[in-house]
C-alpha cells in the first residue's frame, strides 16, 4: 500500500469531527432528574506485550508471573471502591484468539470467578497478509468453544449456542482499515454467525479504521458481508429491541483542549483509553459525560464504555495504582452526595444486557438488569 499524504493522513483522523460538531450542538446529557452512569472497560488483555518489542511475545513463564501479580495485587488495591449494587470495577478481559495459551487463560477465568471480571474474544489478524472469511471463522469458533471449556462467555436467555462480545485487533474491525489488519469484508456476517452479540471495538480514533458514526449505540445499516458495514448504522430506541447483531457499542469520542508546560491549549483526541500517560481523572469524566452515549428515549442511563491494553506495563498506574484509586475514590464520593446518581460498574455483558433492557422500555434502576437477556454459563461467585 503506498504511503498516504499528510492531508489524507489528516482527513482519515478527523473524518468524524463534523459529526462531533453536529452531536456537540445537538445533544445534551440530562440537567436534572435522576441519571445511572454505567461504565464499562474493554481491556485489550495481552499478558504477552512488550512494548519495545511489536511483534514479539513474552515467555510462558513472564506471561503467568505478570498475570500472577494482576490478579494478587488488583483486588488489594481497588477491592474498597464499590458501586451502588455494590460491585467493584471490573475489567472485561478481551484475550487474544490467536496468543492462546491454556495456563494463561485458565488464570484469567479464574480470576473472573472470584468476581473480578468477565472474558471475551479478541482477534488480531492479517497482520502479515490479508486472512480469509475461512480461517476468521473457523479461529473464531473454536476459540468460541475453548473458551466455554474454561467456563466462561453466555448464552441467551440461558439457554443454546454460546454469545460473545468482540474487540478487533488493531482496530480493523471488518477490514475497516484500507485493507490493513484484517482483508476479511465479511466479518461482521461471519460475527453476528458465530454468536456475537456485541462488537466493543470503537472508538479506534486516531487510526485510519475509524468511521464517521461516533458516540452511539446502533445496529449496523449496511449489508454485513459488506465491507465495514458499521460505517452506517441505526441508533439503538427505547421501545425498539434490536434485531440486527453484533450490536455496536461504542465509547467516548470527543475533541478538547489542553495546556502543556504553561503553552497555549492545544486540540487533543479524548478516545476514551486508560493509559499511563493518560489515566482516568475527573475532568475526563465530565468529557464522557457530555458524549452522552445511550439509548435514544433513555437520556437517563448514560453508557460509559471505556478501553485499555491492562498489560502494558506502563500502564499499571492507570490500572490500579494511586491514579485509578483517587478517580474512583471521587468517582463513588460524588455519587454519595448526589441522591439522584445511581453508579453501576459492569462488564461488557452487563453493559449490553442494559442497553437490552433500555431498548425494551424498562426503566428505573439500570443495575436490577446486569442479566437481562445475556447470562453467564458459569455464574461468579460475588468479589
């Protein structure tokens, strides 16, 4: 592929900014009345990475000991900070389809039965050469089916085939990205076939996979064989349940300002990522709220869906050091003052079997609805 310009570079990261400038005018977070924030992390989960190193994988051996010490250190640090149904913050653990390790994974699913989380799938594919509908289908469905084996992912209503939430690797959700990290254009179909219930993916800005539907909840518009149908999508209705899956879940995508070292602000991409560089803080919080991402007629119940790489080690402050602990500590304390707050700190499936409810017309405490349509094969025993 030749190398874009610097005007298409631009255009692909901010393609989007006329729709921010049309929801910034046109949408509102409730001023009053009671409002459930509900929020949710999708955690691109590699105990592999090594950041100097793209491409290249820890040892077995460096993989379990950093999951060792996640799972030691993670409930000692924010086991304290409960929501109002009293649930501590959890992580969705998207772990890859293709780093399959059974030790690796059957930690993790352990960890999750402590309470501490749910696990999904993530793909990285194509990255070398294009892959092929065939291959994305059958590594999904046996990833499907090994992670069932470990007790994990749901099944509608409790019953038949296994659900699953999804996030692409490299954001190239359906080949959104020009034919990099991916060359599947039916995926989407080969998802919604395979038992996909929900693709947490977006937002991928500022990578060339984003698209110009942003901040929202919808069913995608465009045929799913089609390549990156979620570029149009219908927004999700209370009264309406859906009928179209992977319904898209999409997180905070905003354009601020800030100051560096006393120099003039400068625009900034809030994507709504925890990072190191880039933790959660209050004034981030305000940004997400004022994305307003929800159900239309649910204005009330504000879906906060955030994303991060929790193995990175860079980012262990952001994941459960002093700076994840003083947002959360002020995070529950405004919500105690506030009568009219309800706090609910959910997984993915949490997050969806809500949003299920809200397009279904009910109302009241979003918390009484964490298992909605979408139920654990194995349910958790209480963190």
């Amino acid at each position: 592929m030749p190398p874009m310009s610097k005007s298409a570079k631009l255009w692909h990261t901010l393609r989007w900014l006329p729709s921010y400038v049309f929801q910034r005018l046109a949408r509102r977070a409730p001023q009053q009345g009671s409002v459930d924030l509900i929020f949710a992390l999708a955690d691109h989960f590699e105990p592999g990475i090594l950041p100097d190193a793209p491409g290249q994988a820890a040892s077995l051996q460096e993989q379990l000991r950093r999951l060792e010490h996640w799972c030691k250190e993670y409930p000692k640090a924010l086991g304290e900070f409960r929501d109002s149904d009293g649930f501590p913050f959890r992580h969705t653990f998207f772990y890859p389809a293709e780093q399959y390790q059974p030790d690796v994974v059957g930690r993790i699913a352990a960890h999750c039965q402590a309470g501490w989380g749910e696990l999904e799938i993530h793909l990285h594919h194509g990255v070398a050469a294009p892959d092929t509908s065939e291959n994305t289908r059958r590594l999904l469905t046996e990833y499907r089916d090994t992670l069932v084996r470990h007790g994990c992912l749901s099944r509608w209503e409790g019953s038949g085939a296994p659900r699953y939430a999804f996030v692409h690797g490299n954001w190239a959700l359906a080949n959104s990205a020009q034919g990099r990290f991916c060359g599947v254009d039916d995926e989407m179909k080969i998802l919604a076939e395979t038992g996909c219930y929900a693709d947490l993916t977006l937002p991928s800005a500022p990578s060339r996979a984003q698209v110009v539907k942003i901040n929202s909840l919808y069913e995608c518009a465009l045929p799913l064989e089609q390549r990156a149908p979620h570029r149009q999508g219908r927004n999700l209705q209370s009264g309406h349940a859906p009928k179209r899956f992977p319904l898209m879940v999409q997180g905070p995508l905003l354009l601020t300002f800030r100051n560096r070292s006393g120099a003039l602000p400068r625009p900034v991409i809030e994507n709504s990522e925890l990072a190191g560089a880039n933790p959660a803080t209050s004034s981030r919080l305000q940004l997400w709220k004022q994305a307003a991402v929800g159900v239309e007629g649910r204005p009330d119940w504000i879906f906060i869906k955030l994303h991060c790489h929790g193995m990175d080690p860079r980012d262990e402050g952001a994941m459960f050091g002093a700076p994840m602990q003083k947002f959360l500590a002020e995070l529950i304390a405004s919500a105690r003052t506030d009568a009219a707050c309800r706090l609910h700190f959910t997984t993915a499936r949490e997050m969806v079997n809500m949003i299920l409810a809200a397009c279904d017309g009910q109302q009241g405490d979003a918390g009484k609805f964490r298992d909605y349509r979408l139920r654990l094969i194995i349910p958790p025993k209480p963190a």
